[in-house]
C-alpha cells in the first residue's frame, strides 16, 4: 500500500471509511487539522491529472462497496462509490439490466468513473456518466453530508449538482453513493467491422453509418501500425440486429459479422498499468475525423468515431520537444474541429513539462464555483484544469 | 436631480435598443405579467426586447452594476412561473433572438438563439433527415431558451432524455454580464460541466444566448398505437410487461376516463367509448427493431386485457393519436371552468398504488382529478379540476395538488419531472430535500450569481447568503439518522 502515489505525490496516510457517516467525520477532522483530501476507488486512474499540491489524506473508498438497492422494475440502482462498475453490472444482469457504461479501465469503481467522467464505445447509445446519473450522495469539504437528485431518470427540482461532479476528478465533494439509471440487457449482440483504406475512406465509412439508421450501440474506429479499421456494434432483438447488420453490410463493403468484439474493445490504446505512454484523449466534431487520423499519424488513434471522441498513446520514450509539437499538433486540430485535447495520463517527468488541459473556456466561473465548495483547496488540491 | 437606478436602466436601455425595444409603459407591460402559470401575477418595472446577444449582455451588465434584478423570459409558456417578472425589475425577452444559425448534418449538429420555437429546429433539420428530440406539448410554441432554462422534456424523452442530454454548448450571458462559452461543439469539455448545472436551473445563473444542440437521425420506422382498457390498473400492468421485456419505447402516455372525455370533448380524436384508460404507445427505430418489438406490445396489451388496440396507419392517423394527447392540457378546459397542471414524478411501479391514493384523494373531497401522464418514467400530470366562481373551491383544489406532491414524495419521487419549481414549488422544495442538499445547490448559485439578481425568489425558498461558511452540522444527513437513507 505505501507504495502509491497520487501522481507521483505519496499520500500522508490513507483513510479507509466504511459509511457516509466516517467519510464525513474524516472531513470534518481534516478541516479541523488543516489537512487535504484525495478520494480514491480502486486507485485505477490516480496518476491522471496534475499532482496534487498536497495530498495528506489517501481516502480509499472502496470499503463503500455495497449495492444498496436495485429497483429491476424502475430500471434503476443506488451503489456506494466505491462499487466496481463489474459487479454492479454483475448484479443487474440478473434482471437482464446494465449500466450502460464501459468500463475503461479493469476493476474501475463507479466513483471513480463518475470523478473521471470515463467512456467507452456504448456513449453513442446511453451517453455518459453525466446523461445516467440520476441521485449522488456526497460530503463536502466541510464535512456536510449532503445529496442531489433523486430517485426517479425525471427530476427537475433544483440545480444538477450531480452534473457539476461528474469529471471533476475529486475537486469539489466526496462522492460516497450513486443512483443510476439502468437499461435493458439487449437479447442480441453483433459487431460489423471493415478495414479503412485511409483516413479519408474511415471518414467516409463512419458517416456513411451516422447517417443511416441502424442506429448503432458503438461506432469506433481503430488506427494502428498494422491498419485502419471501422467497427460498428448494433445490438437489439435477435431479428432486429440481423436486419440491420444486412444494412450495414451493404454500407461497409466488405464487412465481417461478429458476435464477439474486436481486439481492443472499450480499451484506451495505452497499457492500463505502465508508464510507458502518454495517454491522450482527442474530441473533435464529427466532420473532422479523417484530420484527427492524418494529425496522430503514425501513433495512431482509437475511439468513438461516432461521437467524436478518441484517444492516442505516445510511447514516453520520444523526445520532450517530439511530444510538444505533437501535442501542439494535436491542439491545433481539435480546436479546428470544436474539441480540445487533454493529458489524461504521464510519466510524472514528462508532465511536468507539459499542458495537460489546453485552452480552458470558462475558467473563471469554474474557479468560483472551486471556492464555494471548497475554499481551502482542501480536496485533491492542484489535480485538476488551472490547477484547480 | 440624481436619477433612480431604474431611470438610469431605462436611459440606457434606450440607448441600447431599438424604440420598440424598451417597454416602460403600464398597460404595456401588464400584458407581460404572467407566463403559462396565470395566477401568479406581477407586473415588471420595464421590459426589454433585444435583438442581440451583444444588446442583451450589455443590458445584464447594466443590471449587474446598478443591483437591478432581471428575469429572462422566451415565449412564457412556463407552467411554474419561472418568468414571473419582479416588480422592481427588469423582463429580459429573448423572442427576437430567433436565428437558427446552422444545420450541420455531417455533425448532426444544429445552433441556435434562445428565441428559437422548438419545433422549428424539428423543421429545419428534417430536410436533411434529422430532428431534434426534446418534444414538450407545447412544442409549437414553447422556446429554446426556456426549455434550456427548465430542462424540458416531453413524451419521447423516456427513450431520448431530456433537454440536458441534447444540448452540447452555449453562449452564456453570467449575472455580471460576462459573455462565456459552457461546453463544446464537441463532447466532454475540459474542467466542471457548468452547462450541466446551467440547464434546468430556471434563469436563476444566467441568460444563454446561443444554444448547439444535437440533432437525431429520423427513425426508419415508427408505429403509433392507441389501446384502450377498462381501467388504470390494467393500462399500468401493460406498461409493466412492456419495460419488464426490456423494451424502450419512444413513448408511452397514459390518460385516463376523464382526461379522454375531456380530450374528446375538445378536438375529437375518436378515442375509444367508454375507456377507463389509455394508453399511447409509439415505437420507433429501425424497421426490423420495431416490428418485432411491435408483435411482443400487442400481445403484452392483449394479455393485460386491452379491448381496443388501434394501430394508426396514416399519418394523419397518428397525428390525431397524438393531438389527444398532446392537447390534453387545454382540453380540460371544455369540462372544468378551472384548473391546475400538477407535474410530480413517481417511481413507475408505484403507479397503481399512487393512483389509487389520488382517486380516494378526489373522493374524499370532492374535487375531480383527470389524469394525464407519462407512464413510461412515472411523471404524472395530474389536472386538478375546480370552479373558481364556488367559494372555496380553489382553496380546495389547491390542497389536493398538494396532497398530489406528497404522495410523490412519499413513494420517493419528485415535486417537478418537467415544469420546474419557480415560483410555483419553492415552498416544496424543504419537503423533498434537507436544509443541506439545498444549501449545497446554493453554492453553485454563490458562484454564479453571489448578488442573486438573476430570476431572484425562485427555486429556493430561502436564499443563502453568499459568501457566508455554512454552520457546522454534527453527524450525518437527517435521512440517514432516521434510518430512511444510507445513501440513495
């Protein structure tokens, strides 16, 4: 256990709640000290984002590992934050339910999938975490046990507070629970998939499929060494699926039919546990696809072509000035095409010497909103976008 | 002689805006008084019409420096007085922003001012095959801006979401008359989702003045069905088997006796006689998907003992379905003198039982309850029906909508699915959450709007003093401490 670090940061001592009830007398005990905060779940995605300026307190949530209800009739669960998305998709399953959320990275939580706003290829069906969240229960910095939302997908009484914590990678509140709302397990599974001559012909391929109505699960596009492939996943009734992977068949000539995903699947195209890359996560307007393709080159890109959103590895070998101009490159192209591009993950020498988050919109708003929750910068101080 | 602030507002407003954009004069600005929420009335101090995002930041601004509340308000069609105007302040109409600036059909992507009708933007995009889902009934008319403001749903929203899952990104007017941008053309911007918080937030942070939205292809296939059965109870048990089956449709209405016979009485949509409820079934999707979907609806309403299952096969068919429905509102109108729109939301398989406590609520005091509602996510919208010119009979009427509320609470619901709170549900709001969870959303406010001068009095029934360090609370949540909550 001693051995993690929060970006490179080794935590003071690490905390282990059980209940809301401990993660709020920890908080309050930290305002009491003057101590910082950093919430973790399974540790999965602690080296993402700027070190901490100061992290005395690891609070591991994984103890909050209950599922505490699921209503299969109201398609909806409540979890603690420290749940694997695994099991609470486990036990839905039993009710032909899921949450429709990939799970990126193994063994993530919900919490930290919340805190990291993290998706995968079913984001072209359900959305994110943002679009499935429905209730949280959270502590603030001051210790208060407070909850947004509710239990019911309709709710319109009072702020989304739910929406302002998801992504926002610990800054703003502890995260303890979670309610979801869940969708049907579809009876039937198929992937279409078909090699790309170019970026150009992938471009064409994956509009060619966005304006069809198929209406896909997942559309991604997956640019390596070895080729270009665009994949389609189109799930539904088993007569519902055949009809229309017949469709997509005849748009993406050439295509296989699968009942099994492709290599690589949901997965970022960086080795989840080493430090051997720089984890880069591209958004983009749909249209600008085949430039993304042209500006990641040989490093290639994989992600969700349908959406808009994918990701690069960089082995962290390069040259720092190799790294800049790419970075450099790749910013230039997003925010051609309306997106941005972010450092999610880095060898700490090399982040240091970075940008991670590029141009941030509105970062004086969301400075303000950083110091009504939580204006000692006592949680995951210095983590996230202008080192708030 | 110094100028009052508001003289000194209405000198530079005129000097901003067109002549006809600046409304100080009485009889003028009454016709601006209420929105669809028509027994709340207060008559704004001036009213403003710009024509520009440029003209509207400027006029916050003025706002912000002069500390002179503003409200915005689009085409008013609100049913919870969320643009109620405030009598020392200024209403900020946004319906001459009404450009649709793009249709990008390669981003499947439209951007629009507030002023925007919805369903123009449905009628842009359809040239091209694509539409844009959020459908409140009153999508005719309702704006943009305002379905931004309250996070609009509509009947397609149990398979499409809201109007929170269809907007990417704004122009944002803050309440100091900062102009800013909330998201990207593209997903998941960098740093807080400060859209996320701004949609649904009724004017209370700010003005957007340019909204991207996304735009969903045409389904391939959609099938329309009205089914009649003897009762609410059976309605319910059909709709049960058809989520049970893990089938999503794109709506599923529910009305029951009196809403129909209002219904009928109104635009003649040839329900079926005698119908103790109905149900308005649309599947839609690609043609394979919903046939078979189709064939499995049927049976499940057969099985729950449906007497009637009328599949329209026309167009104008389902357009008549849906005009039922979607007039249901006004319709009460042709039975009642009088009513009130409730909008409160229920876990789905709660509805038989809260049914039930309605009914035995209408019997007990005699007030007459139609009911119209969303049964694919529980949101009811309970009319409840009364006579203004009987003594009492709106006091009467008024406690039965609140016993309606309750009723969602109780089952664990919520006091608003699509209306908002606004002026109308403050008071509820401490029902529904703890002095905590609300404090909690007021620090989003602090940030936003520490002078609280945007759309102040609404929401919250009592406003956080900005800037103050909340009290420190001992021990954990008041539901958990009662033993009702862990964490929800």
């Amino acid at each position: 256990m001693s051995d993690i670090t929060v970006s490179g940061v080794t935590p003071g001592r690490i905390e282990r709640p059980t209940s809301t009830a401990e993660v709020a007398e920890i908080m309050r005990a930290a305002v009491s000290a003057g101590e910082s905060v950093v919430p973790t779940g399974a540790g999965t995605k602690l080296s993402w984002g700027n070190p901490p300026t100061s992290a005395d307190i690891l609070l591991d949530l994984s103890a909050l590992d209950q599922v505490i209800e699921h209503a299969s009739g109201d398609l909806i669960a409540t979890v603690g934050a420290g749940t694997p998305l695994a099991r609470l998709n486990e036990h839905v399953a039993a009710a032909g339910q899921r949450l429709a959320l990939d799970e990126t990275v193994p063994g993530a939580t919900v919490g930290g999938t919340l805190a990291t706003n993290t998706s995968g290829p079913l984001r072209m069906l359900a959305g994110t975490m943002r679009d499935l969240l429905i209730g949280v229960t959270m502590v603030r910095a001051d210790g208060v046990v407070a909850k947004a939302g509710g239990k019911v997908v309709k709710n319109v009484a009072g702020y989304d507070v739910g929406k302002l914590l998801v992504g926002s990678m610990g800054t703003l509140a502890v995260v303890t629970g979670a309610t979801f709302r869940l969708h049907p397990v579809p009876q039937s599974r198929r992937w279409v998939g078909v090699t790309a001559h170019d970026a150009a012909h992938a471009a064409e391929l994956t509009q060619a499929v966005l304006h069809s109505q198929t209406v896909p699960s997942g559309l991604e596009v997956d640019a390596t060494a070895d080729g270009l492939r665009v994949d389609v996943l189109v799930e539904g009734r088993p007569e519902g699926v055949a009809g229309r992977t017949a469709v997509l068949k005849q748009l993406l000539p050439g295509a296989e039919i699968s009942d099994r995903p492709p290599a690589g699947w949901g997965r970022y195209p960086w080795d989840d546990t080493s430090d051997r890359h720089l984890g880069i996560k591209v958004t983009f307007r749909l249209s600008g696809l085949a430039d993304l393709i042209e500006a990641a080159g040989e490093l290639g890109l994989r992600g969700s072509a349908g959406v808009g959103v994918a990701y690069v590895a960089v082995p962290a070998d390069r040259d720092i000035t190799e790294i800049r101009t790419l970075l450099e490159r790749l910013r230039e192209t997003t925010g051609r095409h309306g997106g941005s591009t972010v450092v999610l993950d880095a060898p700490q020498s090399i982040k240091q010497q970075l940008d991670l988050w590029g141009p941030v919109p509105a970062l004086e708003l969301m400075r303000r909103v950083k110091n009504e929750f939580d204006p000692d910068h006592r949680l995951s101080p210095g983590r996230f976008v202008g080192g708030i | 002689m110094g100028l009052t602030p508001l003289e000194t507002l209405i000198r530079r407003a005129r000097a901003l805006l067109p002549e006809d954009g600046v409304i100080t004069d009485h009889a003028r600005l009454r016709t601006y008084e209420c929105d669809g929420l028509a027994h709340y009335r207060v008559t704004p101090a001036l009213v403003v019409i710009p024509e520009t995002a440029e003209q509207l930041a400027a006029i916050v601004r003025c706002c912000a420096e002069l500390q002179i509340p503003y409200v915005a308000r689009g085409s008013g069609t609100g049913l919870s007085g969320g643009s109620l105007p405030h009598a020392e302040g200024v209403l900020v109409v946004t319906s001459r922003l009404r450009a649709i600036k793009e249709i990008r059909r390669e981003d499947q992507r439209a951007v629009v001012e507030p002023g925007v009708i919805n369903l123009d933007v449905t009628r842009a995009a359809t040239p091209v095959g694509y539409y844009y889902a959020p459908d409140p009934s009153s999508q005719q008319v309702c704006s943009i801006g305002g379905n931004v403001a309250e996070n609009s749903g509509g009947a397609h929203c149990l398979k499409y979401g809201f109007t929170t899952n269809h907007v990417l990104a704004a122009e944002f007017v803050a309440a100091d008359g900062d102009r800013v941008r909330l998201g990207g053309d593209a997903p998941d911007s960098p740093g807080y989702d400060l859209l996320g918080a701004v949609v649904g937030s009724e004017g209370t942070l700010g003005i957007v003045t340019e909204v991207t939205v996304r735009l969903v292809r045409l389904p391939e296939k959609v099938v329309t069905l009205l089914v009649g059965f003897d009762s609410t109870d059976r309605a319910g048990a059909a709709v049960s088997a058809i989520i049970a089956a893990g089938i999503v449709p794109a709506a599923i209405e529910m009305m029951d006796a009196l809403a129909i016979e209002a219904a009928e009485a109104a635009v003649h949509c040839g329900y079926p006689d005698g119908a103790g409820a109905v149900l308005v079934i649309e599947l839609d999707g690609p043609a394979a998907e919903v046939d078979a979907e189709y064939a499995d609806v049927v049976r499940f309403c057969e099985e729950t003992g449906a007497f009637e299952i009328r599949t329209a096969k026309t167009p104008e068919e389902r357009f008549l379905i849906w005009k039922g429905r979607k007039s249901a509102f006004a319709a009460v109108g042709r039975i009642s003198p009088d009513y009130i729109v409730q909008d409160g939301v229920i876990p789905r398989t709660a509805l038989p039982e809260v049914l039930r406590a309605i009914t035995e609520l209408s019997e007990r005091s005699g007030v007459r309850v139609a009911n119209v509602f969303h049964a694919g996510d529980g949101n009811l919208h309970p009319l409840v029906l009364f006579d203004d010119a009987v003594p009492g009979a709106g006091d009467a009427a008024e406690e039965v909508s609140r016993g309606i509320l309750d009723l969602c609470l109780q089952h664990g619901g919520s006091i608003t699915g699509e209306h908002g709170v606004g002026a109308d549900k403050a008071a509820h709001m401490p029902k529904m959450y703890a002095a905590d969870d609300l404090d909690t959303m007021q620090l989003v406010r602090c940030a936003f709007d520490p002078d609280r001068i945007s759309n102040p009095g609404k929401i919250f029934p009592t406003p956080r003093l900005c800037g103050e360090r909340p009290g420190r609370r001992q021990g954990a949540h008041p539901l958990q401490q009662a033993g009702v909550a862990e964490v929800f």
